[in-house]
C-alpha cells in the first residue's frame, strides 16, 4: 500500500545552515518514490520562501508550505478539484477561482506550479491592511509572505539584519510594500518587534492569529486554524486518503502539528526533547542515516 509522506526541511532533510543532505537520505526519498509513495515538503516557510535547487534536485512530488496554506501537488494536477480562496479579518473564507489544472509530469519544479497547487488560502486585502495598521500602531517591522513573492518596507529594515538576510536570500522575489499594496497575494507574516515583545505580539495579534516567537525580536504570524498538521489533513481531504497512511518527519517542536496529524510520526535522534514526546518512533540523528533507517524500519522502502 502506497502511503504519503512528509518532511520538514531544517535539520531532517538537510543540516540548518550548512544544507547537507546525506547520501542515504537521497536514496531513501528515491526508493520511497520508485515503490509509489508520494513524498512531500512540509515546510512553515511560505513558497516565495523555497527556491533552494539542492532542495529541488531531491525530488519531490509536492510541497505543503506556509504552514499548510498552499497545497502543490504534481501528482494530482488535472486530476482533483482545487480549493482555493482567501480569508477576510473574520476569519470568513471566501472561495476564490483556480487558475486551470493541467496534468504536470515529474516531480514539483523549484519556481512553483500554479496549475499544481490544489489547496490555497490567501489573506484578504482587508485582513491585510488591518495587520499593517496594527503593525504601524506598535511599531512592528513586518515582512509579508507570499506564494510567489514577499513584500517588505526597505527603509524600516535599513539597519535590521533580518532585512538584510532576507534581501540577500530573497532577490527579486522581495518586493516593496508601498508599491504593490493593490495586489499584494499572502498567506502569512513575520515581525521584528524594537525590542523583546513576544507577549506583546500576542496581545496585538493573538485573536486572529497563532504567534510563533522565534528570538526576542522576530515573531511568526500564521492566521488562526492554520498549521503543518492542516497539510497533512487537507491533502488527504483531497485525494480522498486515509490520514492512516501518512507519515511525518520532524526534528522541532514546529513540527507538533504535523506529528499529531499524521498516521505515524517520526522524530530524528537529534530532535527536540519535546517533539520526541509526539512520536511514534525516534530514529538516529539525521547525519546518522536517520531518514533512511526509519523508512527502512517502516517498511516504506
């Protein structure tokens, strides 16, 4: 029986910052594939986010990112009924129309498929300007994230090395806020606060939103409902899957949402104390063989 799998990115496919992928990782996303399982990114960064070739280059049959607000699945393309819509400041959903589904052969390309992306939620643009007020209210830097592009004001990153990654890393799919405001398409946002605020955050953003603080200055915004578990649930919704058949591979405790959804979860040996607490088993650290040695021990491979 084929299953669908998926992977967080940071320290279970590759090393954080080094991106090394072990060879035994590689065969084991490639075998999984040659005995008809569909493997799958499962990343919180938004798809403006991923264009990493050496990610790419591993081959995959889809990607769930902005913590499961887009869907792109190759495998399905043409052959499932898309829902796509966005999300007023209510927490309505509005549907909205997909663009045609076409059959794509191979595994999801680094620059996106459109035609692919079967599930996918954007904030309005009333949801939208109503954070940009409450983050001008508070004195927040925010960086909005997209499907295919993020938006940033550049003179407030000015001296904000976050700002300065992100333009590094970014390119051309860093975009201004001001000058796009009337087709500005996102799914969630990042803040730099001036100062450690993270209860801050919650109070200003809380009722709308699930706030992930990552440092003291750098919180993550995702609307409410929203999570990598969400992707798990509505890729099987979808296909009509048994969410029985479904496995994820997490290392931290982001991945909590996608370890609890899926039918077996899998934490890498050197993993968070706290997502091992949510795992079906725990397999050797990722430079160990740990994705290859638990697809193996599961018998996906």
């Amino acid at each position: 029986m084929s299953s669908l799998l998926f992977f967080d990115i940071d320290n279970t496919l590759w090393t954080g910052r080094e991106q090394y992928v072990p060879d035994s990782t590689r065969e084991a996303l490639a075998a999984a594939r040659r005995r008809g399982h569909l493997c799958l990114i499962n990343s919180g960064r938004s798809r403006s986010y991923l264009h990493e070739p050496l990610l790419f280059e591993l081959g995959f049959d889809g990607i769930v990112s902005g913590c499961g607000m887009q869907i792109e699945l190759t495998e399905m393309a043409g052959k499932v009924r898309p829902d796509w819509a966005e999300i007023g400041p209510d927490g309505s959903v509005i549907p909205i129309p997909a663009p045609e589904m076409k059959p794509f052969d191979g595994p999801v390309p680094e620059q996106g498929a459109d035609e692919a992306v079967i599930f996918y939620r954007r904030m309005s643009q009333a949801f939208t300007e109503e954070t940009l007020d409450i983050c001008d209210r508070y004195g927040y830097t925010p960086v909005l994230e997209g499907k295919e592009f993020s938006y940033i004001d550049r003179r407030k990153f000015l001296d904000v090395r976050y700002g300065k990654m992100l333009s590094g890393r970014m390119g051309s799919r860093l975009l201004e806020i001001e000058e796009h405001m009337d087709d500005i398409d996102i799914m969630k946002l990042t803040i730099c606060t001036p100062f450690e605020n993270g209860s801050g955050v919650r109070r200003a953003f809380g009722d709308r939103f699930a706030c992930m603080v990552h440092s003291p200055t750098v919180s993550e915004l995702v609307p409410l409902g929203f999570d990598k578990g969400t992707g798990i649930r509505e890729v099987c919704r979808l296909l009509g899957a048994d969410v029985r058949d479904t496995v994820a591979f997490g290392d931290g405790m982001n991945d909590i949402g996608m370890l609890d959804a899926a039918g077996c979860a899998v934490v890498m040996g050197d993993g968070a104390e706290g997502a091992k607490a949510h795992a079906d088993l725990v397999t050797a650290p990722l430079l160990e063989d740990g994705i290859w040695k638990a697809m193996k021990q599961l018998d996906l491979i």
